[in-house]
C-alpha cells in the first residue's frame, strides 16, 4: 500500500492520515445516524458523546505512547505534545473514549448503554481502516521470515519496517486488518441475536483485545519486554479484563425501558 495518494496543490494526501480521517468522521456519522433511532434521543447530543470520547482517547492514547516509550521521550521531551507526529497506544485510547462516553452520557443525560453500543460499531470500522493505515506506514510490522516461499499468499510479504528496510516479513497490519472484519461480523451478529442493550462494546472490546495478543507474537516493531511477553501483549489481555468487568457489570444493570 502506498503511503501517499497523491497531492490537491500544496496537500499532501498520506495514506494512513486519510484513512485515520475517514474512521473518525464514519463514527461522528455512525453515532449521528444510530441516535435517530431512539425516540426523545438528540442526535446532537450523540455527536457531543463521539467527540468527547474522541478528544479524551487521543489525550490518553498519547500519553500511554510516552509512557510505553518513555527511554525515547527523556530526550525528546518537546515531541510529548506533537500529536500530529504519530504515536498514540490504543489501548489506553480506549480507556480515554470510554471515559469520554460516560462524561458525556451524564452530562447530557444519555442513555450509556445505547451509546456504547453505537460505539461498538465504529470499533471494528477504526479498527480496519487503522491497521490498513498502518500497512501504509510500516508502524506495526510483522517480523522478518527466512522466505516466503514457506508461507501462503498473504501470511508473509515482502514489507518494509519503520526504517525503510524492505524484507520477507509476516503481514501483522493485515492481520490486523482481518481482525477489524471478524469483529464487524460479530457486531452483526450480537445485534441479530442478542436484544438486551449495553453488551456489544464489551464483547467487541474482548474479543479485540484477545486478537490483538495473538497478533503480537507475529509483530517486529521494537517494544519493552515483560516476562517473555511484549508489553502491548500485557495491556492487550488487561483490555480483555476491563472489557469482561465492564460485560459483567452491563449484564446487572437493569433494562432501561425505550
């Protein structure tokens, strides 16, 4: 994938900012669109809820890429607030717009697990176009294979690192990419099968969490290590864990009447 588009006069069209783009104005659209199914529900309101939720997971996924990376941020402490330079850990970005939701469900007195189940279906759509994104850039690589010739189509290719190094490598991005696909499905089919509101973030979130710690035995980007386990593995199987407690918890919660 190439990691320019193209060029409108002096605007440079990157690749995974166009797609990262595309994700979040799907979800303002997303959120918009579901709230005028329910009744006495603003949909302005909704819009105030994704950009709340948006606005606190940047500020927490940036700061969860200084803490993961913190060796390289000692010396480049005027980088930590250069958003735009890329680096945002979304796990903790999820922790940030989940905090968003409520924030603003309270605030404006919307129902949270109506929300978060409008949310649930931005998830796997930001979760595709973000890995595609990153096959542009080359962020989340896959590790080098000896050839591809020992690999179906697809499981390997010939990728480049964050360095520019091309090399026979396994495709992590689309992985991710497949996985962002099963989740949407399950999407559907939870809202086919399941009535009960409040629950599809939260599978969604687990089953995310556990896709991504598989995809992290294939990954070559440099992170620290804890106990034989890259640490985004770690902070993947803690978003499993958030996420059930959040399943358990909505599971209690009595039914709102619509």
């Amino acid at each position: 994938m190439l990691p320019e588009l193209g060029r409108i006069g002096p605007l440079t069209l990157r690749t995974y900012t166009v797609l990262l783009d595309t994700a979040i104005i799907t979800g303002l659209v997303l959120m918009f669109v579901q709230a005028r199914r329910f009744s006495g529900e603003q949909p302005a309101h909704w819009v105030d809820a994704g950009l709340g939720a948006l606005l606190l997971g940047i500020v927490a996924g940036r700061l969860g890429h200084v803490g993961i990376y913190w060796h390289y941020f000692t010396d480049h402490r005027s980088e930590i607030i250069q958003v735009w330079l890329g680096g945002i850990d979304w796990h903790t970005a999820v922790i940030g717009g989940v905090a968003g939701l409520l924030i603003v469900s309270a605030w404006r007195g919307i129902s949270f697990a109506r929300l978060s189940d409008a949310a649930a279906l931005t998830l796997p759509i930001g979760v595709i176009l973000t890995y595609l994104g990153c096959l542009s850039t080359s962020c989340g690589h896959g590790r080098e294979v000896g050839s591809l010739a020992d690999y179906p189509p697809l499981v390997a290719a010939e990728l480049s690192d964050l360095y520019g190094v091309v090399a026979p490598r396994l495709s992590s991005q689309l992985y991710g990419a497949v996985l962002g696909v099963v989740l949407l499905l399950v999407f559907f089919l939870v809202a086919r099968c399941v009535q009960r509101e409040g629950i599809r973030l939260w599978v969604l979130l687990i089953l995310l969490g556990l896709g991504a710690f598989g995809i992290g035995f294939t990954r070559g980007d440099s992170i620290p290590m804890v106990g034989g386990l890259r640490l985004d593995q770690l902070l993947d199987l803690s978003i499993s864990a958030l996420a059930f407690i959040g399943l358990l918890a909505a599971l209690q919660t009595p039914v709102q009447e619509t």
